[in-house]
C-alpha cells in the first residue's frame, strides 16, 4: 500500500459522500492530474459494496473521450479502504453552471446546451450500443464517438441515475459522463426491474416499478436538458414522493422560457414521451439536423486544432534545426581553431628541430608525412560532415515546406467544401422551416374558424334549450294552476252550452270551423259557490272533493259506500266521445 500511496501527491479535497472522500492528487512520475475516491468498504452493507463493484467494473471496460476514464485501484485491506483512481474534471459539473446561471439571473445559451446535449448523446450511445449498432460517423468525429469494434463485444449498459450533478466538466470544458454507481450491464437488449435513481429525473416505467430498457435513460436526458433551459427540473413543483409520482405519470410539461428555439422544445417533448417506445434512442437523436450540424462545426474545430498544433510543431522543428546548424557551425570552427593550433605546433616543433640543427633526414621526412597526413584526412573528414549536414538541412527543408504547403491545400480545401455543405444544408434546413411555419399557420387558421363556428353552434343550441326549457316550464305550470274540480267544471261547460241553446245555434255551432287555439287554450272559470282556500296545500283528489250546490265538503266515502254509490247511479249516455271529438267534425 505505501508504494501506491508514494507514487501520488495529495493535493484537495474535492468531494465527500457516505462512506469516504475524493481526493484530487498528483502522480509524482509525470505530474499528471487524478481523481482518487478512498471508500470505507468496512462501513458498506452488502448492497453498497456490490453497487461499488459494479461501478468499477463497468468503468474499466468504458474508453470514450465524453466518458470519465478509469485508471487503476487498489484494496487496502488492513484500514478496509478502497482506492479509486480515476479522470480528474477540474470544470466542476452541470448542476454547478445552473446555480451558476440562476446566481447571475441569465439563461445558459442555447448553443451550449446544444453542445452539452450532443456531447452527452455520444456518451449514451456508446453506453447503449456497445457494438457500434446504428449511425457511425467518420473517423475524423469528436473523439472517435461511434467507432465500431467488432472484436469489443461487451453488455449494454444503462446509467440509471442520469442528473446534472453526474454530467462532469473538464478544463477545456469537455462533457465527461461520470458516477456510474447505479449503473447496470444487460448481457443483452432486455429489461430491468429495480427501483434506482434520483426521484425528480426518475422515468414513469420506473414510477410505476415496470420493466425498463435504455429509453429510461433517454427520458433523465430529456429532464437534464430541459433543468439546463429552465434552470429547474419540469416536476419542480411536487412536494412528496407520491405528488411527485402524479406528475411524472401525467407528462404535463411546463413550457420553456422564452428565446429558446421550437425545435429544442420538440426535441425535449420527445425525450419526455410517456410511452418508452415513443421515445427517440441516443443514435436517432443524434440524426437529428441541429445535432448533426453541432457535431460537423466540432468536428471543424477540431480540425482547425489540429492544423495549427501540426503548424506549431513546424516551427518547432524548424527552430530545432536551426539551432543544430549553428552548433554544427560552432563546432566547426572549434575544429577549425585546433586545425590551426596544431599546425602551429607543427611549425615551432619543425623551427625547434631546425634551431637544434638536427640532420636526420629520415625523421624530418616521417614528421612532415604524417603531419600531411592527418591535415588531409582531417579536412577530408570535415568536408565530408559540411557536405552531410548541408545535404540533410536542404533536405528536411524541403520535405517541411512541401508537408506544410500540402497540409494547407487540404485544410483550405476541405474548410471550402465543408463550408458549401453547411451552407447548402442550413438552406435547405430554413426552407424546411419555413415551410412548416407557413403550413402551421393555415392549420390555425382553419383550426381558428372551425372553434368559431362551433362556438356559434353551441350559443344556438344553449338558446333552443332555454327556449325549449322556458316552454315546458310554461305548460307544466298551467296545468298545475288548475284544481281538479275546475277541470272538470272546463270538461262540463261546453256539454251546458250544448242543452242551453237551440237547434240552430246548435246546427251553426257545428258546422263553424272550430280554431285548434280555441280547442287547445279554454277560458279559466269561474266556481259559483263558496269553497275553502286551500294556500297552505292542495288536498288529494279524493279527500274533501265539493260535488254538492251548497259547496260543502264532504267526509271521505269508505271503500263499500264508494262502490255502492257507482252502482245504484243511472247510467246516462252523454256520448263524451262524440263532444268532444271536435277534429273529427272540422274534417
């Protein structure tokens, strides 16, 4: 365990949870930056430990620029401490940039939610195809995000716990997918059953406790982007769990602030769908054009990046060679110098000898030929290197300034053609755009005069109720006016009138054209004789009728006087049928 502890540097403490700290420290063999996690694994219980290996597991096989990348790790077994070594992301996180936002009362710009969006999908597409099924741009894409490798098979893997505070930053303000705690590996495209996640990013399969698949994971991302536009979660306004669970499972949406654009709007409602198999999956999202246009201008950048690096590390070489060719020049002439101050030798060795008045002639003749000797094959030998060197210089000159110009040709020519295609594909994009706007405001119109002509349907239906009501009202009420022995009375009259006058009245009676208004609406009468006033209540018809002259109420017959009374009365025909048949007789 020293060795491993002795190989970083402890720098900050950068974050803490339940069961230890993460620690930011500095590899002493490089310098390099790293996030360490060091977990009690002594106070988990069984299920955070396996939570914990799972993470691990699942972060070991994970190699993607948007994902945070795992290191190493190491158990310590003694303390009952876990190590984890991990990417550090020095840009702190998406919840940080919405507080941020809210701090200072400005919206987070579309573009870069469109960047986070788009970075994030990569991230979640190489999580959910892990065997590169679907769209796979070139190899010149952000980070190589869609690579397929076929020799990789490994699970899918679903992240579960999709939030702002699990969506890293790094200094160049790259995405970085992290906390893959409550991750979980499908050997194959299936369904899980747990209950995981944080509540307000939680999909209605999950609410529900029903099986779920990827398109989980789709609808936290549709909560995330749209807490990035509203700076809060679209289910903000539950206060229990059980409020809560309501309003995940009715999808009603709040709509977003204003300035951010329709087609993000729609991308969130999709994300949002209450039906999983509605939902669009990371690869089909990606298809979408304001994505796809994000990921060429990237992929642009990137590019232009990767240009000017290559341009500075010509110049960087160039600058190296130059220095080499003056050290060789130094070098040069301090050969040179000795070249001089050997032969200088040479010449007071050759004066000594003459003063000395030596007269060996064979010495003086193997002195001056080895003398030649070595000064021939000295400058041979610095002619040969001066040749070298120039030929390599030229040389190397040459091929730099042909890779640079070819270099340039090809960035100019790819920024021209890339900048046709972006150009020919936001025309057509606009004209898309506009046309769907054109067709969206026929609709509503139509929409519009339809709702107006079934209001006016509505207003002429409530009228012919009021009227029809008004009408019912009217004729119940005078038939509840009447007392039974008026209507009786009303029944008799014209019977009176009928044995009162003559035979001739009688014949015009008859054959004048009676009105159906007269028939339908007779006059009210009036009772001769003095009958009780009935305000309080309206007695039956049978308890107190007045059917004698002097109007005297009489007592209610018992059963046996009522029938007797039917049977000892004669029987009259006064052909009621025949009087009263008055259409019969107009015909």
């Amino acid at each position: 365990m020293s060795s491993f502890l002795d190989q970083y540097e402890s720098l900050d403490v950068i974050g803490n949870g339940s069961f230890g700290i993460i620690r930011k420290v500095r590899r002493k063999a490089d310098g390099l930056i790293f996030a360490r996690k060091e977990l009690n694994f002594e106070r988990m219980s069984e299920r955070d430990r396996k939570q914990i290996v799972s993470e691990v597991n699942i972060l070991k096989d994970l190699h993607h620029d948007h994902i945070v990348r795992y290191h190493d790790r190491y158990v310590d077994r003694d303390a009952g401490i876990l190590y984890i070594l991990m990417e550090y992301c020095g840009g702190g996180d998406l919840s940080t940039i919405i507080k941020q936002a809210m701090r200072q009362n400005r919206p987070i710009p579309e573009d870069t939610i469109w960047n986070y969006f788009m970075q994030i999908l990569l991230a979640l597409h190489h999580c959910h195809h892990p065997n590169g099924h679907g769209r796979t741009p070139s190899s010149s894409g952000l980070g190589g995000a869609l690579e397929s490798d076929g020799k990789d098979r490994r699970a899918q893997i679903l992240h579960r716990d999709l939030k702002p505070d699990n969506v890293f930053l790094d200094e160049s303000n790259t995405v970085k997918l992290g906390d893959f705690g409550l991750s979980k590996a499908l050997p194959q495209a299936s369904f899980a059953n747990t209950y995981v996640g944080t509540p307000y990013y939680m999909s209605p399969e999950l609410m529900q406790e029903k099986a779920y698949d990827s398109k989980s994971d789709i609808w936290s991302l549709g909560c995330l982007i749209y807490e990035l536009c509203a700076l809060k979660p679209p289910f903000h306004e539950a206060k229990t769990h059980s409020e809560l669970s309501i309003f995940i499972r009715n999808g009603r949406i709040p709509p977003l602030p204003r300035g951010y654009s329709t087609a993000l709007s729609g991308v969130i409602k999709a994300m949002l769908n209450l039906n999983p198999a509605m939902r669009p999956s990371a690869t089909q999202l990606l298809q979408h054009e304001r994505l796809e246009l994000v990921l060429k201008v990237t992929e642009t950048e990137k590019m232009l990046s990767q240009v000017k690096t290559h341009k500075a590390t010509v110049d960087s070489r160039e600058r190296e060679l130059v220095a080499r060719e003056q050290a060789l020049m130094a070098k040069e002439q301090h050969i040179t110098a000795l070249l001089t101050q050997k032969d200088h030798e040479i010449a007071t060795l050759s004066q000594m000898q003459q003063h000395k008045q030596y007269t060996q002639q064979d010495l003086d003749v193997a002195i001056k030929r080895a003398v030649m000797e070595r000064e021939d094959a000295l400058r041979i030998l610095v002619g040969q290197r001066e040749a070298e060197v120039a030929a390599a210089m030229v040389k190397r000159e040459e091929e730099i300034m042909e890779a640079v110009r070819r270099r340039e040709a090809e960035v100019c020519h790819a920024w021209e053609t890339r900048e046709v295609e972006i150009k020919r594909e936001v025309d057509v994009s606009i004209k898309a755009v506009e046309e769907r706007v054109r067709w969206i405001n026929v609709r509503e119109e139509e929409l519009r005069t339809e709702a107006e002509r079934q209001e006016d349907v509505r207003e002429e239906l409530r009228e012919l109720e009021e009227k029809l009501k008004k009408l019912e009202e009217g004729v119940t009420k005078g038939r509840k006016e009447k007392t039974p022995l008026e209507e009786v009375k009303n029944l008799l009259k014209p019977l009176a009138h009928m044995t009162q006058e003559t035979p001739g009245q009688k014949r015009r009676l008859l054959s004048a054209p009676t009105p159906k208004a007269a028939l339908f609406s007779p006059q009210p009468l009036e009772t001769p004789i003095t009958r009780p006033n009935y305000d309080a209540f309206l007695p039956s018809a049978m308890k107190g009728v007045v059917l004698t002259a002097t109007g005297e109420t009489l007592a209610t017959p018992a059963p046996a006087e009522v029938a007797n009374l039917f049977n000892n009365s004669p029987k009259v025909g006064l052909n009621f049928t025949k009087i009263f048949d008055f259409e019969d007789g107009d015909e």
